[in-house]
C-alpha cells in the first residue's frame, strides 16, 4: 500500500462477471463485491505461538531491509526499526480475522501471495511445474491452501496480489543495493531476468492454486516501488534499494515492471485453467495503480496548469497507458508508441484512492534525466489530506480516458490516528462513489485498506489503517473494533445504501 505516497518521494513522485443491470440512480450495480484487503509482509509477523522464522518472511527483501542495523541506522532510509513481532500475525490468526470479516458481511478479500514464501531460493534454470514445485516451499504452499480453503469455508471470495512491493532475497539484496546500488549483485528490478522469473513464479502459482483463484492482480502500485525505490525516499514513503536520483535506474525498473505485467497476464492465462467459481472464466487478471488527481495551485497560472497536466501524465497515464492501450514510452514524455507485447493484457483496472496533489509549476522538469514532464515545484507540493472528492475525481479520470474498462476500487482507507472521523470517510466515499457510477464509471467491487492495523512499510505500526484495531504491545495481538468496521457494516447491509451515514455526513450536489 503506498497512500502516502504523494511525498516528494511520490510525486517525483473476479473472476468479475460482467454487470449487465443498468445502475438506478445513487445505486451501486447488482452484485458489487464488498470487501477488504490486506497485504502478506505486512500482516504475516507477529504471530502469538508460532516461531519467528515460520510466521516471518525472512527471505524476502523487505525482511532484510526492515531488519538490518546498516539500513535501519540509516536516517536516508527513514525506516521505523519497529521489530516484525509487533506485527498482527495473521499468520496464525487468519481464521479468527475470517471471522470477523463474515461479523461485517463482506465477501471479499485481497491478499498477496509472497514470491519468497513460495520460492525461498532461485528459480534461475528451472522450468516447468514438475521440477519448479520440488524446488517450492512446501510450507510456504501450505500456507496458502489453508488460507484459501477457510475462505471458501466462509464463503469469502479471494482477490489475490502476486507482487505486493517485496522481492525475493536471492534476486535482490536489498541492503548491498541500498548501500551501493551500482556494485550490488543481486539487483531487484535492475537484473534482466526480473520479468521472466517473476511470470515463471505467476505460472507456477497459477497452476497449482488457480483451482480456488479466478481473480488475479499483477503488480500492486508499480509507482510505489520505482519513485521512493530510485527517486527520492522520503519519510511519508521509502522501498528498497531506496537510492536518491537514480534516475536512469528507476526507467529501467519503471520499464521492467510493464514488461513483467504482461508477461505475468500470459501466464497465469495459461496456467489457471480452472474455473473456480462457475461463471464460465477461468482467469480475470489486473493490474492496480495508485490513481492520483494532480491539480494547479492557482487554476489561472499558466504554468501550474500545465504542471497538473504534465504530472498527470507522468505519474498515471504513461504507465497505464502501456498496460491498458499496449502503448510504451520508453522516453516518458507522454509521446507513446504501441507494442503488440503490451496489447491485451488486462481484464480490470484496480484502482488505489487515498489523496490529491496540488501543484506549482515550473518553467523546466525537475527531473530532466528521467522526464520532460516533471514541471512542477516539489517543495511546494500540497498533499496527503482525505479528499473525499478527488475520489470521484480519480474515477471520472479512468473513465474518461478507458471508458469500457472494468474497475475495482482495491485500496481506499485512512490512517485513523490523523483522521479519526471514520463514519465521515465511509458516508463521504461511498456517496461519490456512486455518483461515479451513475456518470459511467464501470466499478465492480469495493476493496478497504484495511481489515487489520499492519505494519506499514518504514512507518511500522504507527498508522492505523485497519478496521480492527491490533495493540502490538499485547502478546496475544488482541483485536477491538474501530467506529470504522460498524460504519462499513452498515454499508454493506444496505448493499450501499445507509440513509441515516449519508444524511449525517451530506456532499454537495452534483451532476
């Protein structure tokens, strides 16, 4: 999850059948998911009973990352040194949190299937399922059928991430690279192969869990890897190698990541030939980007104008127009070309909603080696505050310029330690989401972030994004109901509709 994103760091940065009953006015379409979403490095730690080394991920580039005293001392990587056991091990605990996700009737959950879980050690020479599922992680695979057979004892539909930010170790040494990014040897979305080992671990996953999976996701916020990755980590976000201005590094990692996207769609296609809920598809596979409105500070400067086109540009449609239009932009200046290799790899658009940004403009791009269109001011950026409105903003975005393409909302959600008026959120999103819809928005489902307090990248557990509440000082990692899962509840028993939320908590009249 990135929702912070919009630093300077970040500014610089289901199957889903198709809906064919027309939506009555301020309605959401017949049967609209409703669910939540957790991600698998950040929720796995913390297990109450189960060692360290089976309820972590110790084999992934974030666990070294979050874990080493050379980065964690490091005050340029801006991470909270927070230890993993504070985490809300859902590892252990998922069947009581299945639980509550039935007490708030949602039936949908996102989740990520770790790369490292599955494939502890290298991949590199191994082909095909016989050979690749001996060198897998029995436990790791394990783990996951438990998981998605209690889902399905509850009725719970699963969504599933494949790349949620971390890499395996063996492909990326995240504290040699963050050290020196140039003499590092294993070099994360740097190493050429990146893109096929990753389809080659989508194929496999596909294959061998594809009979309880229809609903698949790519990359979760390929921007939130690449920008405080090789831009500019910042304390609002970081991710390994998290290297300042290596501008050159961050289009091959920003190129890789298409490449890689495409290459995953064919092989989970070909490798899931199950269909696991009986809606006559076997596979729907997406991608899911943080969607940013970018506005101008003053709507009449010509050059902050421009600055909200050009950032718009830079930091959505180059990279979802190569994985939605087939069209790559290799010099990220918004002048696309199609590539066959791109054409027709997606099913569904996830997308993540948190904030805006607002924007002076500059007469040059601040980051001239990696695109023209940088042209905006970054140390008068405004952003990060809940704009309920830019929600339908970012929809009507989407919609105008993919107008048949599905959508999820797959991520949207506060931090509730800064904004602690959780019903307002709720009222406020869901009314313009709706209004989205009615103006032609192709929204299928709901995803919030999150059903549980996690351990937020470098933040650790300081945000509170969860509608239970986790105390990681408690050894048992009891959890307690927010005002935010009653709201949401509420929600979702009137299937969208909550009279007295919405009357509590009126928008504006609109279109």
């Amino acid at each position: 999850m990135s929702r912070k994103l919009l630093s300077f760091s970040a500014s610089l940065a289901a199957p889903l059948a198709l809906l064919t009953v027309a939506c009555s006015e301020n309605s959401l379409p017949e049967g609209f998911a409703f669910g939540t979403a957790v991600a698998g490095f950040q929720v796995d730690m913390g297990c109450p009973t189960l060692p360290a080394n089976e309820c972590e991920d110790p084999k992934s580039d974030w666990f070294e990352f979050a874990t080493s005293t050379v980065t964690v001392s490091n005050p340029n990587n801006h991470l909270s040194g927070q230890p993993l056991h504070d985490g809300p091990g859902f590892y252990e605990l998922y069947e009581a949190d299945l639980d509550r996700m039935s007490d708030l009737g949602l039936t949908h959950l996102r989740l990520s299937i770790e790369w490292s879980r599955v494939f502890p050690e290298s991949t590199r020479g191994i082909e095909g399922q016989v050979a690749l599922r001996a060198r897998a992680s029995p436990a790791g695979l394990a783990y996951y059928r438990r998981l998605l057979a209690a889902m399905k004892a509850r009725g719970i539909r699963p969504l599933v991430t494949l790349h949620h930010y971390t890499l395996p170790a063996w492909i990326h040494d995240a504290v040699g690279c963050n050290q020196n990014l140039r003499t590092c040897t294993r070099r994360g979305w740097l190493e050429p192969d990146l893109p096929t080992e990753l389809a080659k671990y989508a194929g496999f996953v596909a294959a061998e869990l594809g009979g309880e999976i229809d609903q698949w996701v790519t990359e979760n916020e390929p921007l939130a890897v690449v920008l405080p990755g090789f831009i500019q980590p910042t304390a609002a976000r970081t991710n390994p190698p998290a290297r300042a201005f290596a501008l050159d590094e961050a289009k091959i990692a920003a190129l890789a990541m298409v490449r890689a996207h495409a290459l995953m769609v064919d092989a989970v296609r070909a490798n899931d030939l199950t269909d696991a809920d009986g809606d006559g598809r076997a596979t729907d596979v997406g991608l899911v980007f943080n969607v940013t409105p970018f506005r101008p500070k003053n709507p009449k400067d010509g050059l902050d104008l421009r600055a909200a086109k050009n950032v718009t540009t830079l930091f959505n449609w180059i990279f979802l127009d190569a994985v939605i239009l087939g069209q790559s932009d290799p010099d990220f200046d918004g002048a696309g070309e199609l590539d066959p290799a791109l054409v027709g790899r997606i099913d569904f658009l996830g997308v993540n909603y948190y904030t805006v940004g607002v924007l002076e403009g500059s007469t040059d791009s601040v980051l001239a080696a990696f695109s023209p269109l940088a042209t905006f001011n970054p140390l008068t950026l405004e952003q990060g505050a809940v704009v309920p409105e830019g929600f339908l903003e970012a929809l009507d975005l989407v919609r105008e310029r993919y107008p048949e393409l599905r959508l999820l909302i797959t991520e949207n959600g506060a931090d509730s330690v800064t904004y602690p008026q959780m019903d307002r959120f709720f009222a406020e999103h869901f009314q313009y989401l709706r209004r989205a819809i009615d103006r032609g928005a192709k929204v299928e489902g709901y995803y919030f972030w999150s059903l549980l307090d996690n351990y937020e990248w470098n933040h650790g557990m300081a945000q509170k994004f969860g509608l239970y509440a986790v105390d990681p000082r408690d050894p048992q990692k009891l959890r307690s109901p927010r005002a935010s899962a009653e709201a949401y509840r509420q929600i979702v028993a009137g299937q969208g509709e909550a009279e007295e939320l919405y009357r509590r908590f009126p928008i504006p009249e609109g279109p």
